[in-house]
C-alpha cells in the first residue's frame, strides 16, 4: 500500500517535470503543482492509451508506462496554459509585458527630455 503511494508520487513528479520540461515557455509551478500535474496526466494517458487505442492493460492501473504519463501530463498543461494560465494578470517572473513598455517609455522621455 505505502509502496503504491510512493510509486505513484515519484511518476508523478517524473512526468510533471518531463512535461514542463518539454512543453515550450515558462511554468510557473511548484512542486505539488507539478506532482498533481504529472498524476492527473497518468491518469489522462491512461485512460488514452487504454480506451482510445486499446494499448496496455485495463485490469490494471499501469499508465501505459511513463510515455503515456507525460503525453497525458503534456496534454494536461496545454489545456491549461491556453485556459487558466492565460488569465493569470501578470507573469510569475513579476510585470507584465504593458508594465514593461510603459516604464521604457518613461525612461526614454526622461532622457529625451
């Protein structure tokens, strides 16, 4: 039991982390984030590789190994940065790209003039 929780946690976090790392641009997650990203993409690859493409075993929770995990887990986080990703008002890093051209602005007027 505790080593199928273990078990779960690290693909977890393998296919959270392969899916940032594969998917183009800046994530702003932590690493429960990504943990619960890379479970619910075993789940979503799972469930593509088993009843989609009838590849792999139903009786059994196997994922269709880690490839399947990290497809899932991929599919998962472009879903959400076009949705909920896309609506966050500023970027982790800090300002968004308004605030920034505004401050070069000013600093330009304040050399110019």
């Amino acid at each position: 039991m505790i080593g199928n929780i273990i078990g779960i946690i690290v693909v977890g976090l393998l296919a959270g982390f392969l899916a940032r790392a594969l998917l183009p641009g800046k994530q702003s997650m932590s690493v429960l984030m990504t943990m619960i990203l890379g479970i619910a993409g075993a789940v979503v690859g799972f469930f593509i590789f088993t009843e989609l493409l009838s590849i792999g075993d139903s009786d059994k929770f196997d994922l269709g190994g880690l490839p399947g995990a990290v497809i899932g887990a991929m599919i998962l986080l472009f879903v959400y940065e076009r949705t909920i990703g896309a609506s966050d008002p500023a970027p982790a890093g800090g300002q968004s790209d308004a605030d920034k051209a505004a401050r070069r602005e000013r600093r330009q007027e304040r050399r110019e003039g």
